[in-house]
C-alpha cells in the first residue's frame, strides 16, 4: 500500500501505539494519525485528506458507530474500519448500517489487519466469516417479517430482487432456481446481473448490501 493516510481514533493509547508501530514497520509509506476521541478525529478529518479511519466503538465522547455515522454522512468516501474489542451481533449490524467497510476485533493479527486495509482501499468490504453470518441472521429475520420488496435507488428488476431475498437467506443457486421455478443458467445469470448492478464480489457482501441499503 502506497501513501495512505491512515487515522487511528481509539482512545487506549497503547493501543494506538501498538497500531501505529505495526503500520510503520510493515507499511513505512503510509502516514499515520491519530485521534484519542471522535472530536479530534473529526477535527484531524477537517484538515488531512485521510483515506482510512480505524475506529474504536468505545470512544470517551460519541460511540464509534455514531462517529462513523458521521463521517460517512460528511465524507462517504472515506473507508472506516470497525475496531471493536468484542463482535456482538447488535453492534456488528449497527456498524453496517452506519457505513463501515470492514469489521473486525481487536485479536486480529497485525498483518490480517494490513491486508484488510489493502482490500478496503481498493474498495472491496470485509467481514469476518462469523459476521458475515450475523448479517445472512438478520436478513432472514428481516424477510420473514416482511413479505414486501421495497423500492430502492439502484434499479433491479423484481426478478433480480427475489433473488436477492434468497440470497440474504442463505441459498444456493440451485435452491433458489426451484423456488422461483427457472433454470439454474437463469439464476446464474440473475446473481451475476445482481453483483455487478450492486458493485459488489460475492453473495456475502450483496447481502450485506442488501441490508445495509434496505434493498430487501
Ligand atoms: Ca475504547
């Protein structure tokens, strides 16, 4: 990774300073900020054109989801990956729903965390396999309460959105060829239509999409 600014909002400092010291050894070209609280964050945000924000969810002054809320409304350019010391389902879901790229806890390794920065600044999302699942969990929740399709600024066709539906429960090209009763090449062709419509790589992230834009 070349020249990347990176901002560290976590008011730990060793924790910081652990962050930091592993991007300078690992990744001498990026720059790093740091930030103790939201405030300062924003105000580091203000004025460095920062590319990626690791954001802490237990911050002193808002809540690392709030501020992540914030900056995406401000900036939604600007990749923010959750660091949180704990993946509780509830704030995994808060956190893709206030815009963040990648989720991960505070036990990832130093050079897992470096290649999630590389994958977030070349603008794909990243979610542990476990909460992936949290959010496949919440979109079936979801469908079952809700048996209407909603509208939505990205223009799938009502084919497309069934699909979608059945992707965020979790099934396969085959099963969601015999429900909706049309050939597996067909489906096929629905799912690729569907990832390249929503900019995305794999039927995990569509359904992170799909719920994080209520798509479904
Ligand atoms: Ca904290």
């Amino acid at each position: 990774m070349s020249n990347l600014k990176i901002l560290i909002v976590e008011d730990h400092a060793l924790t910081r300073f652990a962050l930091k010291t592993a991007f300078e050894d690992d990744t001498p070209n990026t720059i790093i900020f740091e930030a103790e609280n939201a405030q300062k964050g924003f105000d580091i945000l203000e004025k460095e054109n920062i590319d990626i924000i690791i954001m802490d969810l237990g911050l002193p002054d808002i809540d690392g989801v709030e501020a992540t809320r914030q900056i995406k409304a401000k900036f939604p350019s600007k990749k923010v990956i959750i660091l949180s010391s704990h993946e509780k389902e509830e704030d995994v879901i808060k956190s893709i729903k206030a815009g963040a790229n990648a989720y991960c806890t505070k036990d990832i390794s130093p050079e897992k965390l470096i290649d999630i920065v590389n994958s977030v600044s070349s603008g794909a999302a990243w979610f542990d396999p476990k909460i992936a699942q949290y959010v496949l969990n919440a979109a079936a929740q979801k469908g079952s309460n809700e048996s209407e399709i909603k509208q939505e600024s990205i223009d799938l066709t009502a084919r497309e959105k069934q699909v979608l539906k059945l992707i965020t429960e979790g099934y396969t090209n085959n099963e969601i060829a015999q429900k909706l009763d049309i050939s597996i090449n067909t489906t096929k062709v629905h799912v690729c239509s569907l990832l390249q419509k929503l900019g995305v790589q794999d039927r995990t992230q569509a359904a992170i999409k799909a719920i994080k834009d209520e798509l479904i």
